[in-house]
C-alpha cells in the first residue's frame, strides 16, 4: 500500500514536472533547445550511464562477497567505472545473460555493453563497437588427465564440449564436426560441469581459461581454437556515444590505466 502511495507520488510529480517544463518551453517560443539531443547527452543529464554485462566471467567480471557484500567487480567494471568517471557520470550494472545483453542494449534496458565480448561480423548488424581494447582469443579448457588427446579442433570429434550460449566459443565448437554441444547460459556452469566430468572440454576466452586453471590445478588450456579483439558495444548510430567512449578507451590505454586493471586482475592476454 506505502509502495503503491509512493508510486502515485512519483507519477503526480514527474507529471507536475512535464507540465512544467511545457510551460518553460512555450515561454521560450517553443524551443526545444532544452530536450537532450543525443544519447550522450541524455546520459550526462541523467547523471548516470547503465552498464550491461554478464558477471560470470573472472576476471573480466564476477561476483566477490567484498566486506560480506555481493558485489559485481573485475577488469573490466573497473574499465567501465573509469569510463563512467571520465564522461562525468555514475555507473549503474545491470547484470544480464550473456546471450541477450545486445537485445537489452536495443531495447534500451542499457546504455552501452562491456562484457568480454569480441568484435564479430554478425554482432554488427545488430550493434555496433568501439575500437578494441584488448587482443584475446578462444581456447580449450580441459582436465589435465585428458588434455594430451586434445589438442586441435578435429580431436574434438565425439566429445562432448561445454559453451556460453551466444558465444563466439559456442559458434566455433558448433563449427567441429562430431562434438557434441552443451550450452550454459551462465559459463560459470560450464566449468563447474567440466570438474564433474559431465563434459570433456570447456571453450572459453583464453585469460578466463587461465584464471580457472590457476584455481583448479587439476584444468589446463588445452589449445587455442581463435584469436579475437575485445569491443565496448553501442546502439547502432550512436556515434556520439561510441566517439566519446573511443577517446576515453584510447586515453586508458596510453596512459597506462587499462594495462594496469590486467596486471591487477592477472587477465593475461594470448601471445600474438
Ligand atoms: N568473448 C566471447 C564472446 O564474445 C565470450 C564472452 C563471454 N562474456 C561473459 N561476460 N560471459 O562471445
């Protein structure tokens, strides 16, 4: 009942605030210098921009109980908070499955996407990217006692591989003839089904697969199967935006910032 009252609330104001802004413009012969004119803009006058990620993937991002609180962190937040510091805004995570974070980018649940997601031909029809800010690639994942069987994309064949849905990870084990797929929408599910044995490898982003080998001494990186770059990722057309973000990306990396947060987090890049 409060809740409904202050809803109402909330509904008399922001009307009482429409109206009061009509009224405003009309004075000023109807300009409507005062509506934001792009995303960009909407954002800084929001004061906050929204982050969409998957938190599944250390140490990119992840969930860590920080002072016995559940809290989203890795690399890549602290990228994104930089991000946000620069364009003079706070930043708000919204966590979303990994499969679906471009649709929520669409339907403008968020406002831009970090989530370890690499720069791919058939993202680009539906979004579009920043330039990269880190070189990765997908490898194979595997317990040691099976990783000398394992070591190319044909040795695959009547395996059974564990993927993120909507992943490029899951697009090239799909590409291997006779593996049997099994998609996860959270990875870290995939890895817990490679420690019970319920699948023989895991594909994942190289520095991803080195973490949770350094966590598991029992896992090891089998082989590599791609190389990829990393992109922040934005509504199609919105220039201004990916502009900004694209000046602020290439400041991170000159100045040091972003080598600095992969140092930090240990997210080893592949060698090139
Ligand atoms: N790099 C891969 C891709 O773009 C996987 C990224 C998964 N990211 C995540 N936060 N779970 O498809």
């Amino acid at each position: 009942m409060k809740q409904i009252r202050i809803m109402a609330l909330g509904l008399a104001l922001s009307l009482a605030l429409t109206a009061c802004g009509g009224a405003q413009s009309g004075q000023k012969g109807n300009k409507q210098s005062e509506a934001p004119a792009n995303h960009l803009e909407q954002i800084k006058a929001a004061g906050k921009i929204v982050l969409g990620t998957s938190a599944d993937y250390p140490p990119f991002e992840y969930h860590e109980i920080v002072n016995g609180k559940d809290t989203i962190t890795g690399w890549e937040i602290e990228m994104a908070q930089a991000i946000a510091d620069k364009l003079g805004v706070a930043l708000e995570i919204k966590e979303g499955k990994f499969e679906t974070l471009i649709a929520d980018l669409n339907t403008e649940k968020t406002d831009f996407v970090i989530s370890a997601m690499s720069i791919d031909e058939d993202r680009k029809q539906s979004a579009d990217f920043s330039e990269p800010y880190f070189h990765g690639g997908q490898v194979v994942l595997a317990k040691k006692a099976n990783a000398g069987e394992l070591k190319d994309a044909a040795s695959l064949n009547g395996k059974t591989v564990g993927v993120q849905l909507g992943s490029t990870g899951e697009e090239a084990a799909r590409e291997v003839e006779g593996a049997t797929i099994k998609s996860f929408d959270a990875f870290e599910a995939a890895v817990l089904d490679l420690i019970s044995d319920r699948v023989d490898a895991v594909v994942a982003d190289y520095a991803v697969a080195q973490n949770y080998a350094k966590s598991y001494t029992d896992l090891v990186v089998a082989f590599e199967l791609s190389k990829e770059d990393y992109g922040v990722v934005f509504r199609k057309g919105d220039d201004e935006l990916r502009e900004a973000v694209n000046a602020i990306l290439a400041e991170l990396l000159e100045n040091g910032t972003i080598d600095q947060l992969i140092a930090k987090y240990e997210a080893a890049a592949p060698a090139q």
